[in-house]
C-alpha cells in the first residue's frame, strides 16, 4: 500500500493533462510520432482516457489524460484518478499545469489509488505513482491521505479482531503519534464514574464496553469530537436479520472517521484544544442484553424508554456527549453509522449532517466542495421533538411509525448537550460499495476533509 508520493528519478514519464478544448495546444508540443500515437489511439481529451505516447524507438515517451468537460468532471469525485487509474505501473510527474478546481484534493484522489486493505491477503496494487508538483501542499496531501487510510483500515477490520479492546489500541496508537494525553474507562467502572448507557449497551459483550478518551492542544478554541465506536452490532434483543446484519463490523465507522479527523487536526498544527470520546462497545446477546421496555438512566439525568435495542448508538453516544458539554466546548461533533433513513434519503455518497448553527452549515457546504467531500444538510426540524417523547420516561430511543428516522435521531442526541447552536452531527455510511477511482470498495472516509476546512474558516470569523 503506497499513498505517498514518488521520488522523481529517470524513469519517470510526463504526464499532460488534456482537456478537449485544449487537445491541438497539447499536441503540439508533442513529436509527430506521439501526436500520431495519440490520434491513432482516440484521444480527444475525453473524460478518463488515458493513452501513453511511444517515441520513433517504441519506448515509452509521456502519457496523456484526458480531463472531458466541465459536465462531465461533475459525475464522479475525483476526475484526475478517473483517467490516472488507467495508466500502467510506473511512476509519473505532471509536465503541465493541472486545469482543475481544488487541486491539492485531486492529488489526493490519485494518491488514494494507492490502498490496499492487505491485513489478511498479499495483494499487489502496484499501479501508478505521482511525484508530487512543485505547487502541492505536500504534507496537508500526505497527511490526508494516511489519515483516510487509517478510517478504512478500521473499518475494513472484522470484528473477530477490532474489538473494543482492539479500537482502544488503536486510539492509544494514535495518541502516541501525536503525543497526545489518553485514558479509557472500562467495565463496572462506568457505572462508577457515571456513564450508565455506554455500560449498560456493552455489558452483553465479552469485551467489557469502554470510554476512549484523547486530549491534545492547550491553546485555541476548544472541541470535542465524538464518535460512535460500535465495534459490531447484532442488533440486540431485537436482533437484525442475517442480512441486515452482515456489514456490521463497520458499525464503529463514526468512530474511524473521527480517529481519522482527529489525525488530521493534530497533524496540521493547527492551535485547538481538542477532546476525541469514543464510546466503544458490542451490542451481543446474552443473559443481561438490555431489554425493549426497560428504562435506563443517563449521565445528563435524562430518562430514556427502550422502545428498540437496535437503536443503541444514541444511547452510547448520549452519554459522552454529555460528558463532552461538561466543559463548554467552543464546537461538539459527532459522527456515527446511526440509521438506515439516511441512506435511503441521500444514499452511500453523500453524508448528511445537521448543524445548530446556520452559519456552521453554509461554511461545511462551502468546504465540502473544496475539498471535494460531499456532504448534505439536514434539518433539526423542532415539531418532531414530540416523536422522541414517550410517555413514561423523558426520551424514547425509536420513535414508532418510521418517519423521519435520521432526524429523531439527531434530536435525541441534541438533547444531551449544552448549546445546540455549538453542535454538529453527522449520520455517515462509512462504506463504499462499489469500487471507483480514488475512493476504494470498503470502509470509508466521510466528512473528515470538509471538517478540518471548515473548522479553519469557522475559527477564522
């Protein structure tokens, strides 16, 4: 797996990137031999062609993508690995300016041709290398690039060997890196330091459920990133379908994308004091799964009525958003695999996320386009408070009727923490299922770049 750039050397190839409109300016610059090549061939500049040019020899000479037209570059994410991932082993170097929007962030799509998950099977992924242009953000693109990394391998992970136990091994690794403080409260001790419905959601498991905390930065603003670390989900009592049940080794996605964000922060050097939480926890079966009808008790004293124990993320994610508005943060971001409903109203692509603050959600769509991580708005929509009010406790945890599913949810979380306008959710995937270029089949990154640009222009104003 190779997700950093090439050393130039001799062998490397120019690369001309070519859109049509560009095509007879580009060739022209080319020997007759390789124009010749490249009409030959079909070149027209064409989105995702790729052709390498041959000299009077039958040696390879330069290579040429084509970028197609502006409609076309808005079907896919990353249009430079479109047409990169059809070039052959070897290392390139850009001969000519690269004529897109957010550049850095197509770099990154072609560094991200790179990965492989090979923890479990050798497998050769010796496509083509970039050395990096003399204009690139090195550094920001690498880090990008380990950081999403990190996200899939997590989530890639089978739970057999990415239990809780195994993620805080994980966050404590990425702690270390960065010199980050860490502690973790597991086992009874939740119930001792106050953390009753990540205890209760886990304490099915073999694997005790667990708090991972990290602290980094002593200067700036203030935030707290919580992910949900559901390291596989049965379902519970209420236990999902075969079926409904097979992907849910990435349940703590929320969890991978913000260790992943987390990576990012630290790495900028950015001044933030920053807070990771990560309730860690499998919801299995045994003697005492928590029940449908039962009533637990939450750190912030809320009450919640358990209507349906496969909507247990909230619940683990409700007690360190609790413990996380303690402090007052200037900022609070969650991220979570939570509900079904949002992939059936924006699918696999898209993560939606909902922002307290009108200000936070036009400057996350700003920045997701930049940074070419797409990101949807939804609403906290007020007059559906009531569908998460049951009648004998303060909360319900699945409203019934089936409307609405992803904004109950966010509803319920916002509930727990102190200022709903410093608050920011998102509802992710965390998978890719089809393989595409520049984003891998599998677990997935999403939100993590538009964040770190947005908390850049949020901190700015």
């Amino acid at each position: 797996m190779t997700v950093s750039f090439a050393k130039r050397d001799q062998s490397c190839l120019p690369v001309y990137i070519v859109a049509p409109e560009s095509l007879d300016k580009i060739l022209n610059q080319l020997e007759e031999s390789s124009q010749n090549w490249a009409r030959f061939n079909g070149f027209l500049g064409n989105f995702g062609q790729a052709v390498i040019c041959p000299d009077l020899n039958g040696e390879p000479k330069c290579a040429l993508l084509g970028l197609g037209n502006a409609k076309d570059r808005t079907r896919i994410r990353f249009t430079l690995a479109s047409a990169a991932s059809k070039l052959p082993e070897g290392t390139y170097y850009l001969k000519n300016d690269l004529i897109l929007e957010n550049c850095d962030y197509e770099l990154l799509g072609w560094l991200m041709l790179g990965y492989s998950f090979d923890k479990y099977r050798k497998q050769s992924n010796a496509g083509p290398r970039l050395v990096a242009p003399d204009w690139a953000d090195v550094a920001k693109i690498e880090s990008m690039a380990k950081a999403e990394c990190l996200c899939c391998d997590l989530i890639n992970t089978p739970a057999s060997d990415m239990s809780p136990a195994d993620l805080e091994k994980s966050a404590k690794e990425l702690a270390k890196k960065f010199g980050a403080d860490f502690s973790v409260i597991k086992g009874e001790n939740l119930l001792k330091k106050n953390f009753p419905m990540i205890h209760c959601v886990g304490r099915a498991a073999q694997t005790v459920p667990r708090l991972i905390e990290l602290r980094h930065g002593s200067l700036g603003p203030k935030i707290s990133l919580v992910g949900k670390g559901v390291c596989f989900d049965t379902g519970g009592l209420n236990m999902k379908l075969g079926t409904s049940m097979g992907l849910m080794k990435k349940d703590m996605g929320g969890a991978a994308n913000i260790m992943a964000l987390a990576h990012m922060i630290m790495q900028s050097g950015l001044s933030y004091q920053l807070q990771v939480l990560i309730p860690a926890v499998e919801n299995s079966l045994s003697a005492n799964s928590f029940r449908p009808q039962d009533i637990l008790q939450s750190r912030k004293g809320l009450s919640v009525e358990i209507n349906n124990t496969d909507a247990e993320g909230r619940l683990v994610l409700a007690d360190a958003l609790a413990y996380a508005g303690e402090e007052n943060p200037d900022l609070i971001i969650s991220m979570a695999t939570l509900t079904g409903a949002a992939r059936i109203a924006v699918g696999p692509d898209l993560a939606p996320f909902y922002a307290g603050s009108d200000m936070h959600a036009q400057i996350l769509m700003s920045a997701s386009k930049t940074t070419l991580d797409p990101l949807w708005q939804m609403p906290f929509w007020d007059p559906y408070e009531a569908m998460i009010e049951p009648t004998i406790a303060d909360l319900d945890n699945a409203p019934k009727g089936g409307f609405a599913g992803s904004i109950t949810a966010a509803l319920f979380l916002r509930r727990f923490v102190p200022d709903p306008s410093r608050y920011i959710h998102f509802d992710i995937y965390g998978w890719n299922p089809t393989k595409v270029p520049g984003r891998p089949q599998g677990g997935t990154l999403q939100g993590p770049r538009a964040v770190l640009k947005a908390l850049e222009d949020i901190f700015s104003q």
